[in-house]
C-alpha cells in the first residue's frame, strides 16, 4: 500500500522541522477524563444525509448490532500504555520502505509525520502547502521535534496511522468501529439531524465541539477554548449517549474502506472532523460526514476510539 502522492511531493520538496507553536488554551477544561465505554444495544437508523459534500448521500436506512464504544477518543496516556506493555512502534516512528518512494533520495526518507502548519503555508496556492513532512513528528511528538505529550496525557493520541490503531484495538481486545456503528453512536438517535446534538449551529459562548472558528487556514480565533490544536477528551458536553468528541477534536479511524477509487490506493474512511473543521472551509465535523484516509499515514489530526461487539 502506497502513502499519499503529496507525501512524496513533499518529501521532494524539503522536510520542515520547526514544531507549530501552540497557543494556550482559553476554556477550562471540567473533571478528569470520563473513563470507560458506552454499551449501544444497536438498532435501524438513517446512515448519511442530504450531503453536504457528494460522498455523504443519498441517505440509507442500515441495522447494526449490539455493540460498545469508547466514551472518548483514545488519550495519549492510554496509548502510552499500551507502548509500555508491548514495546509496540508506530509508522511515524519507522524509516520508509525506499521501494514505496521512487525518485526520493534516501537522505529524505526519515521516520516522519504530517503536521499542520496553517497560514505559514498559503504562500504556495496549493492545500498541500498547509501541511509538513516534519523529521521525527510522531505520537511523542505531534509536532515534531521540540513539542511533547507531557501536560498532554488527556488529548487524544495522534499521528497514529490505521495498523496502530488495529494494533492497539486488538491489544485491548476490541475493534475500530464501522462506518455505520461509528454513525450510529454519534447521532445518538437523531436521525437526520444536522449535527449529533439536532440542528442547531454551535454559539461563540457556548462551544460544542472544538472545530476551527474564523477563516482557514488563515485565522482561528479559538472561541471554543483551544486555538489550532487539540483540546483534552471530554471537555465538551457528552451526547444523549453520553459519548465526548464525536464532533471535532481529531478524525476517528474505521474499519471500512472509503469507496472512491483514488489514485493513491486504497484508502480506510475517517470519521467525525477535526480542530480544523471550519464552516467556511470542510464543515466535516458532522456526524453524516466522512472522508478517506490513507491507511498507512498518520497526521496531527487524526486519532481513534475502538469498539467490542
């Protein structure tokens, strides 16, 4: 399985290795991280909507089965356990296979990782100018060399590409979820409403989610409380299901195959938006919205919660 074209596009064009500088936060963050899992007994919902972007439609009626999930998104610290117990290293931190990169010059090929980096890059008129190939950027270090999980052990763990996540699913004897188990558990039994807690938009003062606020890539104003970053798991309000961050904060990993063919190879579907999901730009952090995600890539937006059914 090939890593995204515009990886190797990056690599050609040279590594950054200056961590982003990330902004304090402007919200308290209540109580310690909710602890353990949702039990769902499943049943027949509206999977997808009216879309907002083409892949999100028409909608379907789907079943699911029994099934339990996370009530957050997997936090540094329990990934951190689950390194400490098995010795387990994720792709980020393992040197490129050569033969995946042709044209690439072996000197460019270091465990590395996609870190956003916003406005810095919108010199290039290209999105991929928003993103860097950062030398040494992995779950330790989201942002590369210089920046630390330490004070982060609640965030959600990012850079984690989808075999760590399997990986750490099936050490925990659990799962990634399904699109729809995923979909399910996020409506929360509102059917074909707009976002899992119904239809209204989220209000400056009172944040739902932690999305991006203001123009991207240009400007986050941080009204929700964390400014171009994550925020730690469980500081928004929990759904009717009592579940935290089904909207926002990091992309979840599925089970599923996202189903467009791509020029990159195949690709596992990601769910749930992220800190970056902004109005004016994806609006993805809805729970009908999905995307592709290069299976053997990981990013400073993307995580994952798992599921036993």
């Amino acid at each position: 399985m090939k890593r995204l074209a515009i990886l190797a596009a990056l690599l050609l064009a040279g590594c950054g290795a200056k961590p982003a500088q990330l902004a304090e936060p402007t919200r308290a963050c209540p109580g310690g991280a909710p602890a353990g899992e949702v039990a769902l007994k499943g049943g027949t919902f509206v999977l997808g909507a009216r879309p907002e972007h083409d892949d999100e439609g028409p909608p379907r009626t789907v079943t699911v089965g029994p099934f339990s999930i996370d009530r957050t998104e997997v936090t540094n610290a329990q990934f951190a356990a689950f390194v400490a117990a098995t010795g387990y290293v994720t792709l980020a931190e393992r040197r490129p296979d050569p033969a995946l990169y042709p044209g690439v010059p072996a000197s460019k090929l270091n465990p590395s990782s996609l870190v956003f980096v916003g406005a810095e890059g919108l010199g290039s008129g290209d999105p991929s100018g928003w993103w860097r190939v950062v030398d040494g950027a992995s779950w330790k270090h989201p942002e590369g060399p210089g920046s630390t999980i330490v004070g982060r052990e609640r965030h959600p763990v990012v850079q984690i590409a989808y075999d760590d996540a399997m990986a750490y699913a099936r050490w925990k004897g659990r799962d990634l979820p399904t699109e729809a188990e995923w979909e399910f558990a996020a409506r929360a039994g509102l059917d074909g409403a707009r976002y899992e807690w119904g239809d209204e938009k989220p209000a400056p003062g009172a944040p739902r989610a932690n999305s991006w606020q203001g123009v991207f890539p240009a400007v986050d104003t941080g009204d929700d409380g964390y400014k171009a970053r994550t925020a730690p798991v469980g500081c928004y309000p929990a759904s009717a299901y009592g579940l935290f961050d089904m909207s926002g904060n990091v992309w979840e990993w599925t089970k599923d195959w996202y189903e467009a063919p791509s020029p990159n190879g195949r690709s596992h579907l990601i769910k749930g938006g992220s800190f970056l999901c902004a109005d004016n730009f994806c609006y993805r952090y809805r729970p009908s919205a999905r995307q592709p995600g290069p299976p053997d890539t990981g990013t400073s937006h993307v995580g994952f919660r798992t599921v036993k059914r």
